[in-house]
C-alpha cells in the first residue's frame, strides 16, 4: 500500500507557465482533497472531490482546476501560475466520512 | 462558519520541559477534534483526535481533551523531546463531513 503519492517533490514555474500536480491513492477512497500550506496560515481546502466525475470548491479555488476521471488520481492545475501561488500542496484521501491520510507534500516556487 | 484559534509561536523549549499549546474552536454542533503534526521536511500526520465532550485523546506521551464548556482541546505533554520538534496543528470536521478545517500552526523547536 502506497498511500497517497504525490509528484513533483519541488517545482519551480515562471510567472504564467502552466503545470499539474500529480496526486493518486491505491486505498479506493471516495474522498480526495487538496490543500495549500502558507506560513501562519495553516492550510487551507482548494478544492475536493467525493467520487469520480464530482468535484467541488473549497476555500481558496481561485486560479486552480481539478478534474476526478478515476477514483485513484485527483490532479491539480495551475493554468497561469502566479508568485501568490507559491506554497506548498498537500492531496488528501479518505473513505466518506472518514479521516483524511495527507500525501507528502510538493514544495512549489513561482518566479 | 467553523474555525479554528491556536497558539502560533514560534515556542522553543528545553528538553524535558512541560508544553501547552492552546486550540479553541469555533462550530455549530458537535465537531470532531484533532491535533496534526507536521515533522521537517514531511507530511501532515495525525496525532491525537476526539469525537465527542469530555473525550481525552491521547499518543506518544501527548494529550488533550474535549472541552465544550470552553470549546478548547488544548494539547499537553509532561517532558518534551528533542524529536517532538515540528509544527503542530489543531483541526476540526463537522457532521461527519471529511473536510478539515485547520489552525495556523505553532512551530515547536525543543533543545538539548
């Protein structure tokens, strides 16, 4: 069982290139999330997902999109990255109504 | 809406010493809470957790209860190790929903 796997480790991107982070879970949960990690912020819900095909806003969407085509692989995308998306992206699993297992973490820089 | 007030720090303390980081809630209901660590350079992993009033959760020496007279879950530990140093973070769901809500988090350093 490999948990939640998320790639890259680290990304550096230019103002206004585009990229996916890469997030996928063997544990057949319902349940996939991401969130974004800024100093004295604690970590804030992007965006969620409660099964293939469903997908749905969290706190802070705003320059993000997901998609949910399987029950394993939740990516995000930063269509045009911007400075003020530099942070660091944790992906989250869990059965409905269960507790979330976080992924390791991708340290993203933009320039 | 829910949220979440914690101690933010940064604390530094010596090796042995008592720790207390403060958490109180803001929700409609009966949230359930939780303490998360976050050791250098790793993920999120949770440490502790409660369902319900009064609960006391407790893991590696750490603990904390349900208050819902003070809406507080505050986390202790007696004697703080070198290895207890990370950022910790104080959560909360609701009505069974999956969706967390954090704290800031509070950096923990603890010396020799």
């Amino acid at each position: 069982n490999a948990g939640v796997t998320q790639t890259p480790k680290f990304q550096v991107l230019k103002t206004g290139q585009s990229m996916t982070l890469q997030c996928a879970q063997d544990m057949n949960h319902e349940y996939m999330s991401w969130y974004r990690q800024d100093p004295g912020m604690g970590l804030r819900l992007i965006h969620y997902s409660v099964g293939a095909g469903i997908t749905d806003q969290g706190e802070v969407p705003n320059g993000y999109n997901v998609s949910r085509s399987t029950t394993e692989d939740f990516p995000l995308r930063l269509l045009s990255a911007a400075p003020s998306q530099t942070s660091v992206y944790f992906c989250a699993s869990s059965y409905l109504g269960g507790l979330e297992t976080f992924g390791p973490g991708t340290r993203l820089t933009v320039t | 809406g829910n949220s979440v007030t914690q101690m933010e720090g940064p604390v530094t303390l010596s090796e042995e010493a008592f720790l207390t980081i403060n958490c109180t809630y803001t929700a409609t209901g009966y949230p359930s809470l939780f303490w998360y660590v976050q050791y250098p350079g790793e993920g999120l992993q949770l440490l502790l957790k409660a369902t319900k009033a009064d609960d006391k959760g407790s893991n590696k020496g750490f603990e904390a209860t349900y208050r819902k007279e003070t809406t507080s879950f505050h986390l202790e530990k007696g004697s703080v190790q070198v290895s207890d140093s990370a950022v910790y973070f104080c959560a909360l769901t609701q009505g069974g929903s999956e969706k967390l809500v954090f704290g800031k988090g509070m950096k923990l350093t603890v010396n020799p």
